[in-house]
C-alpha cells in the first residue's frame, strides 16, 4: 500500500511496528489495525482488520470441522501423530527464537526459567501477570537504589 | 461460550511477545486446564495454524469450533483480537502513551520472558503422550527443529511428517 497506492507512508509503516510491538497480541493484526486507523479512524481500525482475519478464521474453522469428522483409519491417525511430532519441532524452535529476542540478559532467562517450572502448577495467565507485576516491582526498586 | 470467550479474551490481553509467544497461554487455557482438547487435537490445530496463511491465533477458530460449533469459532476469533486490535487503534489515535510507557514497557519484558517459559510446559505436554508410544520419535521432533532453524519452510516440514506418519500408519 505504501509503494503502490501512496495511501501511508514510511513513517505511518514504522511508526506501526514500534507502537504495537510492545502492546500484547499479534503484532502483523495489530499493524494492519494502527494502520487501519490512520487511514479511518475507529471504523478504519476495525474493518481492516476483521478482513485480514476473516479469511484466515474461515479456513481454520473448515479445516476443524473437517478434522472433526476424520474417519478413524490407522493411516490418518499416523499423518495425525507425525503432525504432532512435526509441531514439537516447530514449536521448539518457535521457543528458542523467542527465547533470544525477548529474554535477553539474566534476569529475564531466569524468569523464563522460572515460568517453565512453576508453569506444571500454577495458572498460566496468574504467572504471566504475577512476572509483568514482578518485573516492574524490580524496576522501581532498582531506580531508587541509584 | 462465555467461559470460551473470557479465556480467549485473556489470552489476547496477555499475548505479550506476540503470536506464537501466546500459543503457550492458549494450551495452557484450552488444554492443560479445561482438558477442551487433548494435546494431539492441539497439536493438529497448531499445525493447521502453521499451514494456513495468516496469523498464528486463528487456532483461537479451531479451538473454538471444537469447543462451541461456528458460533463457538467466531466467538473465540474475536475475542482473542478483540484486545489487540483496541490497544493497536488506541495506539494510533493517541500516539500510544502506552506504549511508550516505561513501566508498560517493564510489564510486557518480563510477561513475554514468562510466556516463553510456559512454551517449554506446552512442549512437554506435546512430548510426554509422543515420548510414551516410543521415545525415538522425539528424535524426529529434534530433526524438525533443526530444519526450522535452517528456515526449512514450516508448511514442508508438516506435510512431509503428515505423510511419513500416514504411510507408517498404513503399513502397521
């Protein structure tokens, strides 16, 4: 849209990726969603992004209902299995990219670690606030000792 | 479906570092606590998720389907957006205070580092059934993972796996 259309800028682009790589959630939606807004406003916003989605929901709730109704052959239930052991792969390396550009530095490895252990017994969502919480805590403390 | 809803509006409010560093909390929130799906179920919807052109979180459709039908689907698509796209506008209308925020800022550092680390509990929950048929699979998994590493496209790595195990299934 940028080179072809002229319709935003480079600035409105990188302005996009700093605002909402903070924020939670999928950083490309929430591109398409900042830039939706630029272009108009809160109506801008929403429909540009419910369309980047829609196609994509529309897919995956086909493939689940197909995958509901899966007959029950050995040969599906092997592909199913070498699916799930493809994604054990996948989302390990998803892990450890993810391990090097969010938790740099020790502090954060440790709270990485931290939430790998305490994650087998405690509630997911209390861990991820009760870390944001702790680490802002540390924050605070660390600026008045200076 | 309103216990649907919240759970995935909380996996959108937390979903710090991402896409896929929410991919945790969602397993964590539809599988490892309400048992919706078993981890196979799951991994096939990550897999699917992978396959399919868009962002990673639509699996919030496919959960949601298995959970509630369609409406169930579109219930749970649009509540794991919902926050996200709101703070992304908002970001944009007031050149995001929020985001700027040093101690938002702190916040989403440290939630994205625990969010990584539950990967780690989601993975063994993945493994552990995989690791019970037979160990040496998980040799397999490490293969994929070195292949993604050498940005072996995802889409190859899944169909190749879909085959090899459909073909491993038919002869046994």
């Amino acid at each position: 849209m940028v080179a072809r259309r002229g319709w935003l800028t480079e600035t409105d682009l990188r302005d996009a990726l700093a605002f909402t790589k903070p924020l939670p959630g999928s950083t490309v939606v929430q591109v398409v969603a900042f830039l939706g807004w630029r272009l108009g406003g809160w109506p801008g916003a929403l429909i540009s992004s419910l369309a980047f989605i829609f196609p994509a929901a529309v897919m995956m709730t086909a493939a689940a209902a197909i995958a509901a109704v899966l007959p029950d052959a050995p040969w599906i239930a092997g592909a199913l299995a070498g699916v799930q052991i493809a994604v054990i792969g996948l989302l390990g390396s998803a892990m450890w990219k993810l391990a090097r550009s969010e938790a740099a530095g020790w502090l954060l490895n440790s709270v990485l670690g931290a939430a790998f252990v305490a994650g087998f017994f405690i509630n997911a969502a209390l861990i991820v606030v009760g870390a944001g919480l702790g680490g802002m805590a540390a924050e605070r403390w660390n600026s008045r000792s200076d | 479906m309103i216990e649907l809803i919240v759970r995935f509006l909380i996996v959108g409010a937390l979903a710090f570092g991402g896409g896929q560093a929410a991919l945790p909390l969602l397993e964590r929130l539809t599988v490892g606590e309400t048992g919706w799906l078993t981890p196979r179920d799951f991994a096939t919807g990550v897999g699917l998720a992978y396959a399919t052109p868009g962002p990673v979180l639509v699996l919030a459709s496919f959960v949601g389907y298995r959970v509630a039908g369609v409406a169930g689907a579109a219930g749970a698509t649009l509540a794991v957006f919902a926050v996200p796209i709101a703070l992304a506008a908002l970001a944009a209308q007031i050149t995001s205070r929020l985001a700027t925020s040093t101690s938002f800022r702190t916040f989403g550092k440290f939630a994205g580092a625990a969010a990584v680390g539950l990967l780690g509990v989601t993975l063994v929950t993945l493994a552990r059934p995989i690791g019970r048929v037979n160990p040496l699979l998980l040799a397999l998994s490490a293969t994929v993972f070195i292949a993604a590493q050498r940005r072996v496209p995802p889409v190859g790595l899944l169909a190749v796996a879909a085959l090899l195990g459909a073909v491993v299934g038919w002869i046994s």
